[in-house]
C-alpha cells in the first residue's frame, strides 16, 4: 500500500494546488480583460455613451467607466446585463480556448 503521507506526495499536491491557482487567476484575468474590451467595443460601435448605457441598465455609469478601464471587476449580475443588452456574443469557453498561453508554461505555438 502507498504511503500517502510523504514530505514529498505533501510538496507535490501542494505545488499542483499552488499552479492550479495560479493559472485560474491568470484565466479569470484574461476573461474579464477580454469582457471589458467587449463592452467598450459594442458600446462605441453602437453609439451609445456610457451615461445612455448606465440608463438603459441601471449599471452607474462609474461601473461602467472603470470596468471599461479594468480597474472593476464585472460582477455575474452586471455580466448578464451588459451581455443582453449590448447583444454580445460572450462564449467563456471560446474564451478559455482562445487563452494566449500554454498553461504548462509559455505562450502557445500558433502553428
């Protein structure tokens, strides 16, 4: 029977976790940049100014303002709501998929 309990299985579980971690993070941040250029973009190409989108969603408009900017996170709720309202075509898989870099490390071959 294997011995579970080792200094090393501990370090190794531990180091998986730790990168596991650390590669949700860099995912989440991807996703909210790529959320945040979403936004900016179908609201300018649709002609809406953030006050006129601030009033069509009941978002503040300094919501939007920062989320535009990255300096907000997007809550699920306000997701939801920028993504019916400004109709956009929000995949988080797509998204996922489309992550620059190897999550072993490196930025992926595009060949």
């Amino acid at each position: 029977m294997t011995n579970f309990s080792t200094e090393s299985t501990k370090e190794s579980i531990n180091t998986t976790i730790d990168s596991a971690t650390e590669n949700s993070a860099l995912i989440c941040s991807w996703i909210k940049a790529q959320f945040s250029y979403m936004v900016f973009s179908a609201r300018r190409s649709q002609g809406i100014s953030q006050a006129e989108l601030s009033r069509l969603t009941g978002i503040d408009r300094t919501t939007i303002v920062k989320l535009e900017k990255l300096q907000r996170d997007p809550s699920l709720d306000v997701m939801i709501i920028l993504i019916k309202v400004l109709k956009l075509d929000f995949n988080i898989l797509d998204l996922i998929n489309s992550f620059p870099y190897d999550l072993s490390g490196g930025k992926k071959d595009d060949s």
